[in-house]
C-alpha cells in the first residue's frame, strides 16, 4: 500500500494511473450495460416485452447516441477518479488503507453511508440541472433519450458528467472508506444506474404495497422521468421525492398498469 500511496504523489505517474483507472470504469461500464443489453434487448426481448414500460424498441440514432456519451463519461469519470486518489495521497481526503484500521462493521457501514450521501446528493443536483438556467448546458443530452436503453446509465454532457462525477470527492473526503469499500459502492451505483435505465420493469407488483416498496425507486419511477421531463428526480430511493413532494402523479398507476400486463403466449 505504501508503494501505491508513493506513486499517488508522483506526478509522473498520474497519466498512467488515469489511463488504468479509465480502462478499469470502461470496462466495468461496458461489461454490465452490455449484459443487460445482451439479454433484455437481444435474447429475452420477446418474453419480456409485457414488462418493457414503453413499449416501442429504442432507435438506433438513439443507442449510438448514447453509447458516444457514455464513453465520454467513462473519460471525465476517470479523471475525476484519478484527481481523487491523488488529492487523497496528499491528505485531502478520507481513504484508509486497511481494513483492520476501522473493522468490518464500519468497513460495510460505510457503503451503506455512502449510499445515504450518493442518494440526497443525486436529488437535488438533479433538480437543480432541471432549471431553465441550467437544464440545457447539463442535462438536455441525457434527457435525448426519451425510451431509454442500459445504454443511457452513464449518457451525459460533459458538464452533468463532472457534476455526477462529484460523488467521488464528496464521499472520499467526508467519510473514512476504504478503497475496496468505495469500489464496492461504486458497483452498487453502476448496477442500479444501468437496471434504471433498461426499460423494463422487474419488480413484483406487490412492492408498492409493501413497506418496504414505498421506499425504493423502480425502473418505472425512471422511466417515467425520461419520459414526462418531470417528477421523480431520486435514484436509490422514493424518499426525497415523498417528502418534497416531486413524485409524478402517475408513478403509482404506471408501476401497477405495467406489472399487471401478462405476458404473450409462444407462438400467439
């Protein structure tokens, strides 16, 4: 760790390390938009079309758009990254080295914090882009895609890219987390971003009845939001969207509407 922790404060070695933080967030990117475009858009597209929230396939104009500006994102992503590391190795920031220095409980709270943190900070610099002054130079790109497709999870401008991209100073410099917990939070976030963005809805129809429903966001609740331009500006969870009053009034019916649809027979 020592050697690592040396090499973050060289500069000579930043281009590098850049270069193998953006390979590592590309390939991951690609690896989980690609299954889900592998199997809800190439090889169970007809036995989950009851599930597809809007029911029409994506253009191709639209994908290619989308997958131009993810890889975009992977870039400004894995420099912010890389910005965040070394600002750490300098003592700007939180990242501990190992594990034992907190233990466990803390190691597995912390994702969970920084899940909390991720959550709120999404909602409401997502309805700040929303504003007329803002909309166009951060968010009018992602909003493009109307039927969203995995393909989306990661579709910004560069300027919305360097506002989510925000996430990785803000937890490495106000929580103690360490490394593998922080790569461990960004797989939950890349994971929920790209199922978000598939465009089929794979929840049980109970959910919103449950407790616990009420509280998670859904596909649906994203979907629709790419679709009305309004409403539902939360990620993880409904929570801020309850309290503040923001979601679209036809979230509910939406969500009940598309898991009530029963699939097609083969060969009907």
């Amino acid at each position: 760790m020592e050697q690592f922790r040396a090499l973050l404060r060289n500069p000579d070695r930043w281009g590098r390390m850049n270069v193998g933080i953006t390979i590592e967030t590309g390939l991951r990117y690609l690896f989980l938009a690609g299954i889900a475009w592998l199997l809800a858009y190439v090889l169970f597209q007809r036995r989950w079309a009851h599930r597809k929230i809007i029911p029409k396939p994506a253009s191709g104009p639209d994908v290619r758009r989308e997958v131009f500006y993810s890889l975009l994102t992977v870039v400004i992503f894995g420099l912010v990254g890389t910005l965040t590391f070394v600002a750490n190795a300098h003592g700007w920031g939180r990242l501990y080295w190992q594990p034992d220095e907190r233990g466990w409980p803390w190691f597995f709270a912390s994702i969970a914090i920084a899940i909390v943190l991720h959550d709120a900070y999404f909602y409401w610099t997502h309805r700040m882009m929303h504003h007329r002054w803002l909309y166009a130079w951060f968010h009018r790109v992602h909003h493009q895609s109307t039927n969203p497709t995995p393909w989306a999870a990661y579709a910004f401008s560069p300027l919305e890219a360097v506002v989510e991209a925000g996430i990785f100073p803000l937890v490495a410099m106000t929580i103690p987390i360490h490394p593998l917990a922080f790569a461990a939070f960004m797989l939950w976030q890349l994971t929920f971003n790209v199922l978000g963005h598939t465009g089929y809805e794979f929840h049980p129809r109970w959910l919103l009845d449950s407790r616990f429903g009420r509280w998670l966001n859904t596909p649906t609740n994203h979907i629709l939001h790419h679709e009305k331009f309004r409403g539902n500006y939360g990620l993880y969870f409904n929570f801020w969207d309850r309290i503040m009053g923001t979601n679209h009034p036809d979230y509910e019916p939406r969500f009940r509407e598309v898991t009530s649809r029963k699939a097609v027979e083969k060969g009907a």
